[in-house]
C-alpha cells in the first residue's frame, strides 16, 4: 500500500530562532502588531510504499531521526495517511 507521511520538524521550544525573529520584524513593521511570536520550521510530505499504517509510521521516524530532523536542535512530528 502507498501512504503519505506528513513530518513536521520545528526548532526546540529552548532555542533562539533567529528566522522567526527577523519573520516577526517584518510583520510588526508590515502593521501585523498582534502577532507576538513567530517560529520558522520544516514540513516534509514523504510517499513510502509499506504493509501498513504502522510501518510506514515507523519508517518515516526513522528517517526523520535520521536524516530530516536534527534531534540537538529541533523536534519532529510525523502522521500518516
């Protein structure tokens, strides 16, 4: 079966963002003065071929732990569809 996986990979909450900063400067000065804060990630949509749902979860952690998240620096998100 074909399942797509969704990743979601976003700087540890601890961390400096300095992308969602100068983000959050150009809205502020845009007018965007409600919004407070801004953080920058990735989304990565993968196609695996495997038996089931569970698998294909198992083999888009695993390359999310890795390759496309960095685990000092960011956490990840994975669903299945």
């Amino acid at each position: 079966m074909l399942f797509t996986a969704q990743v979601k990979v976003m700087p540890l909450k601890d961390l400096l963002d300095p992308q969602g900063k100068a983000v959050l400067g150009g809205l502020q000065l845009l007018g965007f003065n409600q919004v407070h804060d801004v953080r920058i990630g990735k989304f990565i949509e993968l196609h695996i071929e495997a038996n089931n749902k569970e698998a294909a979860f198992q083999l888009a952690s695993e390359a999310a732990k890795k390759f496309l998240a960095n685990q000092v620096m960011e956490v990840f998100e994975v669903n299945i569809f």
